[in-house]
C-alpha cells in the first residue's frame, strides 16, 4: 500500500527538483504547489483505476509526456531574464496538459487490450507524445536562440513563411551542426517513442470502470480548460486571431475605396519606392560616419548632393517584414489607433493619381490570403516576381526592363537585401568584409549592405536611364540585430534602426523648392517608416481621406515628437533607445 502514495510523491518531487534547480520562482507558494497535489491526487487514482503500481511499463509513455510538458518548460521559465515569467504558475497551462496526457496515455494503455483497439490508441498515443517533444524542443530552441519564453508575435511568421525561409532562420541561428544533431535527436525520439508503444511487454490488466471513469473525467476538464491556454496551441491561435484581423482589413479596404477622396495639387512624373530587407543604418557609413568600414560607398558619395536627403532617425515600426509592411505600405500607422478605416494602400493613391503601377519583388510571393504583402502587391497594375525567389537582388535590374520607357509609373522594388542567411544575399566569388574588432558573422552581414549599395546605385542608373524619375524612396522593413536578428524573442532597438533617405529630381526641386525646404528641415528628425504612406502622398502632391499632414515629412505641418514616437506596434518607445543621440 505504501508505494501507491510514495511513487507519485516520488514523480512529482523529481518535477519540483527541476524547478527549484532551474530557479523558478514561488514554486513552493500555493500557486505553485497546487500543480503538485493535483499531479498526486491523480497518479494514485490512477493507481488504483489500473491496478498495478506506478514504475510498472504500462506508465512509461504517460511519464514521458509528463516529463517532456513540466521539466522544460520550467528550464526556460527559470533563466529567462523578465521576473514574472519566472514565476512557477505561468507554467500551469503546459503543466496541466503533460498531467493529463499521463492519464489518458496510462488509461489507454491499460483499456486498448480489453477493448481489441490497440492500434487506434497507439496511433493517438505516439501522436501525443510526438507533439509533447516537438513542442518542448521548439521552446528550448527558441530559449538558446533569443533567452525568452516564446512569444506571441513569433509565431505569425512561421504561419506566413516558406520552407526555404524556414530553413534559411534555422541554419542562420542554429548553424548547419546544431540543426543536424537536432534532426537526428528528433528522428531518434520519434522512433523511440513508438519503440515503447509497440515492443515493450505489457501485461493485459482489468482497470476498475468506474473509477477509471472518474480519472478520465477530471483529466478530461483539465485538459479542455488548459489547452487553449498553453503552449504552442495558444500561440498558434493568436496569430490566427491577428490573421484573422488581416483579412477583415482587406475587406474593409473595399468599402474605404469607395469613400477614398484624392485631391491631386500637381503632376509628377514616375516614381521609385525601393523597400530593403533587414538593413541597420548603425552599420552604413553613409548614416553612421563612424563605421570603421564603408559599407554604403555609393550612397556616401550621393550624401550632401543637391536633391538627395538622408534622415539619421529613421526607425521601424516593427521588427518583422509581414508586420511592418502593413504600415508601410498602407494609411494604418502606429498613432492613428491602427484602425482598419485607415487601410488605403499606397498604390491605391498612384492609381488615383495616374500612375501606372508596378511591384517588383525578389522575395517569395505568398499564397495565403491574410498575408498583407500579398493582397498589397495584388493591386498594382502590374506584378513581376523573381524566379526562382530570394536569389540574387541584381536580378530586379532585369525585371526593371521590362517597365516601359514611356508613361508615368509608381514602381515598388521590394529586395533580399540583407536578409538571413547573409551568405545567400551576395555573389559566391564576392570577397568578404573583414570589419575591425567584429566577428566573421558581422562581416559577412556588411558585406551583403555592401552589395545592396551597389544594387541601389544599379538601379538609380538604370531609372535615370529610362525613367528620369522625379522622386525615388528607398527604406528597409526593419533592421537587424548581430545576435538575435530581427525575432521579438529578445527585442533590442537595433531591429528598428533602419536607413530612409529620398532624392528629388532637379526638375521635382524646382517645381517644388518648398518640398525641398522641409526635407532638409526634418533630415535630423525622428521619423518611423510607418509614416512612408503619407510622405508618398506628399511627394505625389496627392492629400486624400486617408492622409495626415504631421505625418508627412514633406510636409510644413511635419511633428512626431519624440515622447510620442513609437516601435513595435505601439509597445515601445524610441525615446528609451540607448543609442537615441538628438543634437
């Protein structure tokens, strides 16, 4: 009778021992300490529904899950930096669904013989326990890579992107070694785990009905009340729910064009966005003169010419392509409460204003119908997609031909810029930066801004050539940081320092000199690349219902003070930036 009290008491000491050692917190507070006596309350009726007594192989599947649901994730609770997250009750969700899965895993095991089911069950069974350990592999992943729980935000890029993206992040965080041995680790567990449904030699047992019953049914509310809640079912259904949200944007989008009014002041001739990919203006001469490096030698040389402005405060509005394009690119910003009323696409302001409209991209083209990216560039005119995706950005150059000379165009030049992983971005037989007192991954990540300054430099050659163009724009989506990339995982401000600068044709300069004024005016102020939509409409002399003058950098009206300035969406401030310096 003494090992039905002491083997459960035994099992879930080795789980609070790992917590107390992983040095989460207030484990031993009722908030804490309730995970255990229910865990003890159901190991001995589950006992005593089956009859034989808890070291006995039938549990061994059961133990698993509740091992691989408790023990890791209060691991990663327990080192992360934020003190609430160490708390030992943030974890009752995932503590909760590895408690019921060793009910419904030794329940099933003890049933399938009586019941002549046995292959249904240990179909479910080996599902189970494959996600238990997918799910606490990726969270101890994440923890190596970015020392945080995993977060919300991070899990809607993994719904929007490709497999070669994925492999891509994975390779750049991991390296080729560490992600191997994962494979093979993960390959090792799939086969153990069945090996221990199918091979082990278990006794058939008559587990008591009703009592049976009454476990089952306990771990059954458990397991409904905590599964929404815990990992990474909660986090999948958060980036559903801001999915979700997208498309409802898209489909108010059709009702705002039709109360969309464009006052157009004046005509001006074909237009450039050109859109980088995770650029950081802190590693670019031509923003920070104190790189020891050049690493813009071309833009270096345009700064200070007439007709070309370079703003020093240029910040992201989220560290996120998906995320920060859909401010980019729309009249959502971070300070109009990022209302769906505001979603009026900048190419629907070309459009109104006669433009002929153009995306051409170097990324991948998504095929889901809430990526905003994907509904955006479906408005242009006109759209030309690299293929295959994510090669070479010196490719643009020729889908660029394909624009005519002739006509007034608003064209979008999305690039691979400097996009993980860096060694993709450039030429094989380019030679790699050497950057003083930085590692080789900070050099190979300069080499790729490198290569995207003599892109830029091709494509302002080759739209002089062909276009005169009055205006061109180029910006990057957000920045990166050298260690944790551009994840929300572990946000620093590095992920938001991005380059902006804009050139006004000599004819665009003197048709509008006061433009002209209020650029060079604001070239040291702070301005977040949410605002890119209304300084377009400004520089296509088009205000219209979804436009707001302080927003406009070629705007008079111009104000972003920095108390109000704002990255993430809303959740922090620029003016807590550490590397923030205003003369």
């Amino acid at each position: 009778m003494l090992y039905i009290l002491l083997e459960p008491l035994l099992l879930v000491g080795l789980v609070y021992l790992a917590a107390a050692l992983s040095h989460c917190l207030f484990i031993f507070k009722w908030r804490g300490l309730r995970f255990g006596l229910l865990s003890f309350v159901l190991c001995i009726l589950l006992e005593c529904s089956i009859g034989l007594p808890l070291h006995h192989s039938l549990y061994l599947p059961g133990i698993l899950v509740y091992l691989l649901q408790t023990i890791p994730y209060a691991f990663v609770r327990g080192h992360v930096s934020v003190v609430e997250e160490r708390d030992y009750g943030e974890g009752k969700h995932e503590y909760f669904l590895g408690l019921c899965g060793l009910v419904f895993l030794s329940l099933g095991e003890a049933w399938k013989g009586q019941l002549g089911i046995s292959l249904p069950v240990t179909v479910l069974e080996w599902l189970y326990l494959s996600f238990s350990f997918s799910a606490a592999v990726t969270w101890v992943v994440y923890y190596f890579m970015y020392h945080n729980v995993f977060q919300l935000e991070d899990m809607l890029p993994v719904l929007l992107t490709d497999r070669k993206e994925a492999k891509d992040f994975l390779c750049a965080g991991l390296g080729w070694k560490r992600l191997s041995a994962g494979i093979i680790l993960i390959l090792f567990y799939l086969a153990f785990s069945l090996g221990i449904l199918i091979l082990r030699p278990v006794e058939i047992t008559s587990p008591a009905a009703p009592l049976s019953i009454v476990t089952a049914v306990i771990a059954f509310l458990f397991f409904r009340t905590n599964l929404k809640k815990a990992f990474p079912v909660r986090h999948f259904l958060g980036a559903r729910a801001i999915e979700k949200y997208m498309v409802y944007t898209q489909k108010q989008h059709q009702k705002n064009l039709e109360k969309l009014v464009v006052n157009q002041k004046g005509k001006t001739g074909t237009l450039l966005l050109i859109i980088g990919e995770s650029a950081n203006r802190d590693h670019m001469k031509a923003f920070n003169p104190d790189y020891p490096i050049d690493t813009t030698p071309w833009q270096t040389s345009m700064k200070g010419k007439k007709g070309w402005y370079f703003f020093s405060h240029g910040y992201s509005n989220f560290s996120q392509t998906a995320r920060a394009l859909s401010m980019v690119l729309t009249g959502i910003n971070q300070y109009n409460h990022q209302s769906a009323d505001w979603f009026i696409t900048i190419l629907d302001i070309a459009k109104a204003c006669g433009k002929d409209t153009w995306w051409i991209s170097n990324q991948a083209k998504a095929d889901r119908a809430s990526d905003y990216t994907a509904y955006i560039s479906g408005r242009a005119d006109h759209e030309l997609w690299t293929n295959p995706s994510k090669g070479d950005d010196a490719r643009l150059l020729d889908l660029l031909e394909q624009v005519p000379e002739e006509g007034s165009h608003f064209i979008i030049l999305h690039l691979m810029g400097s996009h993980l992983r860096y060694e993709s971005r450039v030429p094989p037989d380019r030679k790699i930066l050497k950057t003083p007192g930085q590692s080789a991954h900070v050099g190979l990540y300069d080499t790729t801004l490198k290569y995207t300054d003599e892109i830029l430099r091709r494509i302002m050659e080759k739209a002089e050539e062909k276009f005169h163009p009055s205006a061109v724009v180029y910006v990057s989506d957000h920045s990166e940081d050298m260690k944790y990339t551009h994840g929300t995982g572990h946000f620093t401000y590095d992920m938001l320092h991005i380059p902006l600068w804009i050139y006004l044709s000599p004819e665009m300069e003197k048709a509008l000199p006061q433009m002209a004024e209020e650029l060079v005016l604001h070239e040291n102020r702070i301005f977040t690349n949410d605002l890119i939509f209304d300084t377009l409409c400004g520089i296509l002399q088009a205000p219209n219902t979804a436009y707001t003058p302080c927003f406009d950098l070629t705007s008079p009206n111009y104000d972003l003070p920095l108390e109000e300035a704002r990255g993430q969406h809303g959740k922090v401030k620029i003016s807590k930036d550490p590397a923030l310096k205003i003369e």
